[in-house]
C-alpha cells in the first residue's frame, strides 16, 4: 500500500521522530553522568511514569480532536493527499483554537520524557523540544495555510488564536469526542 503525501508532512514527520527517539537517548545519557541515583530510583519511576501515561494520553485526545475535524471537514475529495487539506476548516476545535494538533503534539517530548523517567530530558531536553516544535509550526505551518488559503486564512487567524487555554476549550480539546 503506496501512502501519498507531501515532502513537507514528510520532513516534519522525520523531524518530530528524530527529535524523540534523540531527545529520549541523549537524556538517558546524560541520566547516567549526572542524575544514576534518580534514574535508577524506583520511587521516581512510580512517580513519573503515571504522570507521563495521563499526559500522553491528553496529547493524542487533543491531536486526535483536531484530526478528526479535519478528516470530516477538510477534503473536497479523495486526490487530496494524506494528513493534507484542501478545505480551511473553521468547525468543531477550530473554532477555538488554530493549533489544536499542535497542542497535543506539544505536549508529547514531556509526556515521553516523564514515561522514561529521565531527569535530565524532563527538566532541559524536553522544553527545548517543545518550544522548536511551537516555533516549526507557527513559522511553517502558519505560511503554509496562508498560501493555500489567502484571506480567508488571514481573517481567520485574526479571529481564532493558534491555542486556547480556557477551559471550555480544553475540556472539547481533551474530551474525546
């Protein structure tokens, strides 16, 4: 099964994959020079790992909230490649929030981070990989959506802020339906 999709998604795909597996191993290393008595501590594990198992399963309620609206709203029909839009969606999350996706995928280097029970990528490796993944999407992203849509786009993201904190729109963002 040949599965179609634009060099862009590809290279983001690659990118997040390579910026956990990375992040996951150089934490464990660093773990092992300056933090071996906590990473080794069963205490610490029983700690973060119910922690990271919660966060983990926000961030794919938030990411699937956002995919599926735009898997029911996005497509004007089937030649549109995979993970791709051709539509602007506005409905469900979207009317709260641009990012909801990328909401959720933020918070998983940290949710990772606390399953591994890795110190080192908890508190220095795990920001850092959220904070790129913000700036790749509201940099990449945002260009991208404003060359496919124009002024539509443009009037939106006045409207609509890239992610929405209040809690009516994390309990739609986290609710799973």
């Amino acid at each position: 099964m040949k599965i179609r999709t634009t060099p862009s998604v590809v290279v983001r795909l690659l990118l997040w994959t390579v910026m956990l597996v990375g992040g996951t191993a150089l934490g464990l290393w660093l773990d092992l020079r300056w933090y071996r008595d906590l990473l080794f501590s069963p205490l610490w594990h029983l700690l973060t790992f119910p922690l990271g198992f919660v966060m983990m399963k926000l961030a794919f309620r938030a990411a699937a909230a956002g995919g599926r609206e735009l898997a029911r709203h996005g497509k004007s029909s089937s030649d549109v490649p995979r993970l791709e839009t051709d539509r602007l969606v506005t409905t469900g999350i979207y009317e709260h929030m641009r990012h909801p996706m990328l909401f959720g995928l933020t918070l998983v280097p940290m949710a990772l981070a606390f399953l591994v029970g890795s110190p080192a990528y908890i508190t220095l490796i795990a920001p850092v990989e959220m904070i790129f993944i913000v700036v790749m999407v509201l940099t990449f992203e945002e260009r991208e959506c404003r060359q496919k849509f124009g002024k539509e786009y443009d009037e939106y993201a006045r409207r609509v802020p890239p992610v929405c904190f209040r809690p009516p729109c994390l309990k739609l963002l986290f609710s799973g339906k």
